[in-house]
C-alpha cells in the first residue's frame, strides 16, 4: 500500500504497471489530487475492487462522489479539478472536443488490450523479465514513502507466480494466434497516430494536451519503456529477444517518438502532489 498525499481523501486500487492504471494516475498526478494507492498483484486485485464497490478490474478510485471503476471516468473526474483551460476534454462543446473524446475512445478500446496481449504474450513466459517489473514497482512504492505490505514482496511473487500466468493467459486469451491479432490492432492505431503527426503537429489534436496525448502515450507505454514512466519498466536490453525489437522499432516511429515526449513533457508530476503540465 502505498500513501500518496497526507490525509488523501481519495483511494486509487491499482495494479502499479498496469497502463489502464498509468492513465487514471497520471491524470490525478496531473490535476495535482493528493490520494492513497492500493496496489495489488495480478487476480488478488479483484477482491480489494469489489470491496470498494468496483468490479473486477482495475483501476478503481474511491472518491467523495463515488466509486469510479473506469479509467476514462477517472479522467473525467480529474477535470472537475482543473480549470478549464487544463481540461482533458475540452470544455467547449465543438468539433475539438469530439475528436478528443473520439481519439480517447479509441486508444481505449484498440490500443489499451493490444498492448496488454502482445507485453504478455512475451513477458509470462519468462520469469526473471516478470521479476524485473515487480522489482521496478516495489521500488516505486518505496520511493513514494511506503513500505509495501507483505504479501507484495519478491518472495511471495515468486510461489504465486505460476498460478497467476496460468490463470492470466486463460482470462485474458493470451496465445498466439490472439497476440498477433493483437499486433495487427496495435500497428493501424500506430499507423494512425504517424499519419496524423506528419504535419508537425505537437499533439494529436488541439493546440495544447488532452486525454487523447495522455491515453495514447499511457496506454502505448508498456511497449515503449518511457524514462518518466512512475512504475519503472523493464528497458529494452532485459526484454525478450522478440519483445525487445518490437519496442525498439516502436519508439522510432512518430507515434512512439511522440508518446516519449509526452511523458517527458507531461509527466513530471510526482504522485499524488500538485503539478502544472
């Protein structure tokens, strides 16, 4: 567990490296709402999410107006902390707005499980590239202040590990037929982002940063590794020989050029504390 913000009013039930959870806690960090993290391992999530009125995904934020248990809601609730002019969904009902709105629908749907299918169709079978993530997400919390419960440590990891794959690939489809039907979804949104940045453009739509930048750059960033990244993720060299020269080749587009930038740009927030990007 992790306490982000002294007398936090909000709670944030997170698997740490999950990107569906990089993108409700970026844009917290963003909005500068101090909150607890609860970060749990992989299938021990869904019982703390459903406690707290959730389902059984993550992330779910308990706030003072409910249960959200969606990252898009998430985002939204961010916005009411914002002023206007920082809003990721622009405030003005127009034609910006939609295509914000659109992009981030998008990302969610396509992007968000391509990601996800395609990391761990690579990285469950191989043990020690799993540990390197836990090892990143231990120290995040550590750096934040607190010391992780028990059964977050290395040493649990490593009993439960193998019923976690076994039920995480079942769950989730993950073989090999699904991860490159997965790798076909990822490369038309990646496509679509290079085209769509050949004008020079500094974000996706816009004049300034939305949730379709931050949604696209978090969701994208499992197969990215951004330096900023809170959650600190395996770099290239320690991935997977098939893994690595995909991410290698993704971080050389435009789309993954500029998802870089956004974190390096936007995502100097530190956890739970006020920032300005």
């Amino acid at each position: 567990m992790s306490d982000r913000g002294t007398g936090a009013p909000l709670r944030l039930i997170t698997i740490p490296w999950s990107h569906y959870c990089e993108k409700a806690r970026w844009a917290l960090d963003r909005a500068g709402a101090p909150y607890r993290e609860d970060a749990y391992l992989p299938l021990a999530h869904a019982l703390p999410s459903l406690r707290a009125g959730g389902r059984r995904s993550v992330p779910v934020l308990v706030s003072p107006a409910g249960v959200l248990g969606d990252s898009t809601d998430i985002l939204r609730y961010a916005d009411g902390l914002v002023p206007p002019e920082r809003a990721l969904f622009f405030r003005e009902p127009d034609a910006a707005r939609a295509e914000v709105e659109a992009l981030e629908e998008r990302f969610d749907r396509d992007l968000g499980p391509a990601t996800r299918r395609v990391a761990y169709f690579h990285l469950l079978p191989d043990e020690e590239g799993a540990f390197a993530l836990m090892g990143g997400s231990l120290r995040s919390l550590e750096s934040a202040g607190a010391a992780p419960p028990w059964w977050f440590g290395r040493g649990t990891f490593r009993a439960y590990y193998p019923v976690a794959r076994a039920v995480m690939k079942r769950v989730m489809r993950i073989d090999a037929a699904a991860a490159e039907r997965s790798r076909g979804k990822l490369r038309a949104v990646f496509d679509a982002v290079n085209e769509r940045l050949r004008d020079g453009r500094p974000f996706l739509t816009g004049d300034r940063f939305s949730a379709a930048d931050l949604t696209f750059a978090a969701l994208a960033a499992p197969l990215l590794a951004p330096e900023h990244h809170p959650v600190p993720l395996p770099p290239p060299g320690k991935l997977p020989s098939d893994l690595r020269a995909l991410v290698e080749a993704l971080r050389d587009e435009p789309a993954g050029v500029f998802a870089l930038r956004m974190y390096r740009e936007h995502r100097h927030a530190k956890p739970g504390r006020s920032a300005a990007g």
